[in-house]
C-alpha cells in the first residue's frame, strides 16, 4: 500500500516497511551484518559498479536501515534519506559534501555548541569560510550571500534560545540569489511530526535522532534528508569517504520501533513544556522564559505559521543570573540533571557550561545565549509532578 496520504501517526508506523518474506515477521528484522555475499566474483563487480542492485557493505547501505531512511523520507517530505551514526555526523557528512576550500557558508549564530565548533574552527581549518549571522534577520542574510556561498545553515527553534527563524523567508532569499545555495535546516527541536522544512523550501534537513525521533535516552544516530541525487552524494562522498559515521544496524531496529510513537509522545512533549512555560512566565522568582508557544515569544507568529505545534523545549533565566540558576537545578528531585533532550524523562543543564561551552564568553552573549541561562527538555511524566518539583526547588531561592 502507498502511505502518500496517510496521517503523520499511520506513515510513522507503516511508511517504508517491507514484508518479511521469509518468515513473516511483524517487526522489521535487524540485518547484524557488517558484508553481504556474493553469488561470484562477477556479481560484486556489478554492484560495486552500481550496475545490479544489492546489498555490498553496511556502510554503504544495509536492509534495516533503509526501511528506517525510507521512513523518515516519508515522514519529512523528501525524496530520500541517509541514515548516521549521529546527529553530528549527519551534519558533517553534509557540510564535507556542499563545501571544500574558497567556499562560503553562511550560518546562523546560535546552534547546538558541536555544530557551532564544528562550523567555527572545524571545517574552517580547511580553507572553508563561515559567516555566522542572525537568519531571523533577513536583511542580513541578503548583506552575507556571496557569489561563493554554497550554504545556508540554521537551527529552528534553536538550541538553546528558542529562536525562530522564518524557513520559507531564508530560502526565497538564498535561493532568489542563487538557486543551487543549499538551505540546511537542523529540524532536532521540532521533529518532523511539528515541521517540515523541505515543505517550506529549505533543500536539505539534518537531525539528531538521537532525541526525539529515538525518544528513549538509548541510541545515538542521526538523519539527512533531501532530493534524491544530493542524498546520494552524501551517502557515497560526505559519509562513505569522509566521515565514514554509518548508522549500526540495531540502533536503526530501535529508532523503528521509537518511530511507532512519534505523534503521540510529540503531543505529550508540547502538553508538558506548554504548561511548564506557563507556569515560570508567572513566577516572581523567573525572569525570562523563551518558549515559542508563549505570545510574548519574538517568534511565536513565525512558530506558529510554520510549525503544527511548539515543541518541548523551553529555555529560562531566573532572578540572580548564574548562582541562582544552578542552586535550582541542584535542587530538582525529579527532573534530572542531564544534556540531550526529546527523552521520556525531562532533562535540565546549564547551556554556557555544557552543551554550549564550544562558545567564548563573547560568543555567547553574541549569541544570546545568557550565563545564567538554563534549558529544559520536558519529558513524558505528568506535568503536575513537574511543575511540583520546579516550585519546590524555587522556593530554595
Ligand atoms: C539541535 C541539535 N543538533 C545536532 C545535535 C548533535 O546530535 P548528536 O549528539 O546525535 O551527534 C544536537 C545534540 O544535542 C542538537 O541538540
């Protein structure tokens, strides 16, 4: 059957799954197996030179993980998919396959601190040039594009300020100047089940499916998602010979079967941070919240055009900068002290400590991204018992 206009939930579960023919098996089998046989010496030759299809070597491709790329293909909107072994290895399989030395990228400030390294002083070790700039402002992405620049690339809602970039707005304006400039869009935040770049004119999707698409703390992995030809160059320059991050088979079997959940705990996720974010915008202990499901949110009319929901990230700053914000992570007894995010348990950290302390004290402030700054990832418990725990450790202030 072909799941093209089946809900998001039925093409999660459905979309991409081959029958098991040999014995019939519900769940998709997992092929633990690095090579592939050949019937003769000949048949591997024709397959390495792309003339018979077929299996060769799990790095290039293995059974498993191409039901799992055809599913996320599916469920983003894009022609085709590659399966990483990380969300940082989707997106430097995809920057080593757009850039090389004398190109340009342009990209927004405020990123997941690896990307963000990567971008800084990885890739530009290498003769690539980077312009970090706010792609919510359009003005100065025109100011930025170059003859040479070869990518666009942003985050939204962005880790850790919820920034919202306006997608369709960014790809008019790169590709008005020029059409081959790939807008790279790290749709980790939202998950396809909120947003769907491609459907909004960026070329290319990246993800760590280490979060929300995984959703249960226990694989790291990662996606690229885009037009056929460009996922293949990806697959046979950007992973096979530069990066060389393959997903493993049974990390693919267990992001099948996460998949199976996706809307449903995607709507639990934005229950939980909708009523979290409520709940600090009205305490006098708090003084900034960024939770794009808020009015006051700078993005909330962008957010909400561009995405079916806001997410379960949220981000704050309590009165007392720094000191303050840690003494209240100290002091949570359920929600537990940890980075990565889009798991059944929520998770909090300290953004300029942790997960973004790639950036200089300059970068940061540059950035927006505040000392004191603390980020949340609310999980699949009751949100009673969350906001119970976040007013208890409030009132040790
Ligand atoms: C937005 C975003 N993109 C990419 C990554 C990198 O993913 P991974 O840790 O799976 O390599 C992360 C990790 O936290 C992230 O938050």
């Amino acid at each position: 059957m072909n799941h093209d206009t089946c809900g998001f939930g039925t093409k999660a579960i459905h979309a991409g799954n081959v029958k098991d023919a040999q014995y019939g098996a519900l769940s998709t089998p997992i092929y633990q197996s690095s090579t592939f046989v050949f019937d003769s010496c000949e048949q591997g030759g024709r397959r390495f030179a792309g003339a018979e299809n077929g299996y060769i070597y799990t790095r290039l491709g293995n059974p498993t993980t191409t039901v799992l790329e055809n599913k996320i293909a599916a469920l983003e909107g894009g022609e085709a998919c590659l399966a990483t072994a990380s969300g940082m290895g989707a997106i430097s399989s995809t920057l080593w396959t757009v850039a090389g030395a004398g190109k340009h990228i342009i990209a927004d400030g405020t990123l997941y601190g690896c990307t963000f390294a990567l971008l800084n002083h990885g890739i530009t070790r290498y003769g690539v040039e980077v312009d970090f700039i706010d792609t919510s402002d359009l003005e100065a992405l025109r100011s930025h594009l170059k003859e040479n620049t070869v990518a666009v690339y942003l985050e939204t809602p962005a880790n850790p300020t919820l920034k919202i970039t306006d997608i369709a707005a960014v790809a008019r304006e790169a590709h008005g100047y020029n059409p081959a400039i790939k807008v790279i869009c790290d749709n980790t935040f939202a998950s396809p089940a909120l947003q769907n770049p491609l459907s909004l004119g960026a070329d290319v999707v990246v993800h760590s499916a280490t979060k929300y698409l995984n959703g249960h703390g226990d694989v790291v992995a990662g996606f690229v998602v885009g037009k056929a030809d460009f996922i293949s160059q990806v697959r046979l320059f950007g992973l096979k010979d530069m990066t060389g991050a393959v997903m493993d088979p049974f990390a693919a079997w267990l992001l099948l079967r996460g998949l199976k959940t996706l809307e449903l705990r995607m709507a639990r996720h934005c229950e939980n941070a909708r009523k979290i974010a409520a709940f600090l915008a009205a305490h006098p202990a708090v003084e900034k919240v960024n939770y794009p499901g808020l009015a006051t949110h700078k993005g909330h009319d962008v957010a909400a055009r561009q995405m079916k929901d806001f997410g379960g990230m949220l981000s704050f700053e309590v009165r007392g900068g720094k000191a303050a914000g840690m003494k209240l992570v100290n002091a949570l007894k359920l929600i537990t002290v940890a980075v990565s995010l889009g798991d059944a348990e929520s998770l909090i950290e300290h953004p300029a400590s942790m997960t973004h302390s790639t950036y200089s004290e300059e970068e940061l402030r540059e950035a927006g991204i505040a000392p004191g700054l603390i980020r949340l990832s609310a999980g699949l418990e009751n949100a009673e018992d969350l906001i119970a725990d976040l007013e208890q450790a409030m009132a040790e202030l």
